[in-house]
C-alpha cells in the first residue's frame, strides 16, 4: 500500500505493516517510459468470430456457448418460462433477460435453432402431406367412396358445381 506521510514523504506498508520509505519516479522518467511503449496496432489481437459472418449451421453456433447457455436456449424452445428455468438452474432470471436481449452469440445460436427446427417441423408435415396423400389415393384406388368423396370435397368440386347449378338456376323462367 502506498501512500504520503504527514511529513509529504512517500512511503509504502509491508506485510508485516512496517513503513518503508519509497521514491516514487519523476514525471519525466514517467513520460520517457510512455514514449517507449510501441503504438496500439489492432492488427496483432486475436481473430474475434462473429456469428452472423459465417453462415454455419445451427448446431455449431450452439456448440459455441458454454453448456448452461445451451440449456437455457433448449429449455426456452421447449416453452419454459424463464421463471422455472431461473429456479431449475439457480441462474438469476436477469442473467437470462440479458443474454436474450445483449448477448449476439446467445441471440444468434437461438435463432439458428429456431429457424432449423422450423425447418424439421415444416419437413415434418411435408411428409405427412405426401404419406396421406398416398393413403388417400390407395383408398380411391380401390374404389373407396368415401375416399373418393374427400377428395372431390376437399378439391372443391362440389361448390363450383353448386356455383353452376345455382346460375343455371336464374336462367330458368320460374312458372
């Protein structure tokens, strides 16, 4: 610890709580020394990856992030609240605000999972779609009326149809 004397000596305290005089350097020797320290060049800091520059999947963003930040961004695209999270986690529920709305590494990784499990999900019901659609062609293949009878609905046969019969209709001269 360093310090000034009533006297206006400089001094320092030992461990052993002794004061040691001390001489602190003049101005000059000071500014020397600054003068001697090589200008900032930005170029020597290490390469700092941003997320939005490479265009990875989401899995390697998330991977990025320590483990309770992967946690937390599984648990919030599951739907729990960041509540139950603060409490199952013992994380403070601040902590998780500022991740959400500071952290462009946090931010990032969640919005590549959402976007790839949009992606899966939207796959998902694209299967569905041609897995019932061959379903329903096998039914009307072998000459299920019902079947058949979805489809003409569901193509909207039968309201064009109605659409005619209703115009014809008004072309009749009523007796």
């Amino acid at each position: 610890m360093f310090g000034t004397n009533p006297n206006g000596k400089d001094f320092s305290m030992s461990e052993s709580s002794e004061i040691v005089p001390v001489e602190l350097p003049d101005l000059a020797s000071v500014d020397e020394m600054l003068a001697n320290i090589p200008p900032f060049d930005p170029s020597t800091l290490p390469a700092i990856r941003d997320p939005k520059e490479s265009e990875q999947d989401a899995e390697l963003a998330f991977d990025m992030l320590p483990p309770l930040q992967q946690q937390v961004i599984d648990m919030l695209l599951q739907g729990t609240t960041i509540t139950v999270i603060s409490d199952r986690l013992n994380l403070d529920r601040g902590t998780i605000y500022r991740w959400r709305k500071f952290d462009s590494f946090f931010r990032d990784a969640m919005e590549k999972k959402q976007q790839q499990i949009r992606e899966e999900a939207g796959d998902n019901i694209k299967n569905l779609i041609c897995r019932s659609a061959q379903v329903v062609q096998m039914a009307v293949n072998s000459h299920d009326l019902r079947a058949a009878l979805f489809v003409l609905k569901s193509a909207g046969v039968f309201k064009a149809l109605q659409i005619d019969v209703a115009s014809n209709d008004k072309n009749k001269p009523t007796s």
